[in-house]
C-alpha cells in the first residue's frame, strides 16, 4: 500500500534546477536508497518529501493528502508526529545529555517529563548506547552520537523515517553497525524508510534502489531490487 507519493516534483534554487519533474512511490513497510553523484537532487528530494522544503512544482502526497500545500507549522508537526529524520551528522543538542536529547521530541509534542525520559532511555537500551544516557555528545564517539540521534529520531515511531547520508560522517565498520540497528527496527515496526546515499553499500541495506541523473529519475535504476533482498 503506498504510503508516500512524489508527482512531477521540481525544485531550483534560484536558476539552478534541482529537480525536474521527479516521481517517486513510497509503498508501507519498504526501504528505499535513492543514490547518484554529487548534486543529482538526491538531498533535495528527501527535503521535499519530507516536507522540509516546498516543491516549485509537483504535488507530494502523504496517505492521500498533500503536503506540499501545508503551512510550514503544519509540516513542522507532521515531522514531529509521523516523519522522522536522520542527518549525516546527527545534529544532537551539544549542552543536552543523550537521555535528554532523545526525550527532545517527545517534551516538544507535550509528553510528561518522566514519561519522556523513560522512552528515551528504553530506546538507548534497543540501539545499545544505554550507558551513555548521562554523557553529552562531545564526550561521545560519531557512531555513538548518530545511534543516540537515530534513538532521538525513532523514539516518536514515526511512520516514514528519512535518513540523509546517515553513515556519511562515519568508518565502514561503525557505519554498517548503526544501518544493522535502523534496518532492524524498521523492520520490526513497519517504518517506511528513504534513505540517501552516494554508497552502494549503504544502497545494499534497501529493497529497491532508485537512482538520480541530473534532477532526474535514471530509467535504468529505478525500481530496481537490490541484490540479495
């Protein structure tokens, strides 16, 4: 069942295309790499489908209503609610804990203060950084800091998580072992998942890979099953 539909999306930034005239279907439960060179529009993709930028044009459905008409208040508390988003560098609160920083979203979209922090730590635990719920992040390594920022994105559940080179910042070894724990968590709860990557290993983690060619969708890797899934 599709759970997430880009039409005919473009975008520029200024007199530089982006976009032109990309579609994409997001089916429930279903991991999918969007790869391609440097300045393809893959980032610029995932912002749009995630509702952090406005197409020029185009229309971005999310379970049959458009999102790319919302208000910007509105998109923000979509991705507060039902999206969630993973950046290459985590962008963790530096003066929060990693218990703190995780209860974030949740503080945000009004939950207790106890109740918040009891999610946070029992999502430490899944991702097996528990033990740094005290520290902040400078006293944490990358691996470290982007397990407690993928803890901090998964702990709302969101239905559609977005993850922008999440192992980008990160050693082969340490990235392979953050993409084992997202891959096994969204499995475990159905969470769609669009992920942007320049690495075919990363790309491996997916269902299906779609590749990007000058702001567009290269014919001859769209939709295609990865090997081995």
């Amino acid at each position: 069942m599709s759970i997430l539909h880009a039409r005919g999306v473009v975008r520029a930034y200024g007199h530089t295309p982006a976009l032109r005239g990309v579609t994409l279907n997001l089916t429930e439960g279903e991991i999918v790499a969007v790869t391609g060179p440097s300045g393809c529009g893959k980032s610029t993709l995932l912002h749009c489908m995630a509702g952090i930028l406005r197409p020029d044009a185009g229309e971005m459905i999310y379970r049959d209503q458009r999102i790319d008409t919302l208000s910007e208040g509105e998109r923000s508390r979509l991705r507060r609610t039902e999206f969630g988003v993973l950046f290459q560098f985590g962008q963790l609160v530096s003066e929060l804990t990693a218990a703190e920083n995780v209860a974030l979203p949740l503080l945000l979209a009004g939950t207790g203060r106890r109740a918040a922090r009891t999610a946070a730590l029992s999502w430490l635990d899944r991702l097996g950084v528990a033990d740094l719920a005290d520290q902040r992040p400078g006293e944490m390594s990358g691996g470290q800091q982007q397990r407690c920022a993928l803890a901090r994105t998964l702990v709302t559940e969101p239905r559609v998580l977005f993850c922008d080179e999440p192992t980008g910042a990160l050693d082969s070894l340490t990235g392979e072992q953050v993409l084992s724990h997202l891959v096994r968590v969204a499995r475990q709860q159905r969470t769609t998942v669009l992920l942007v990557t320049h690495d075919a290993q990363v790309a491996g983690y997916a269902d299906r890979e779609v590749a990007l060619r000058d702001g567009q969708v290269d014919s001859s890797g769209f939709g295609v099953e990865v090997a081995g899934r």
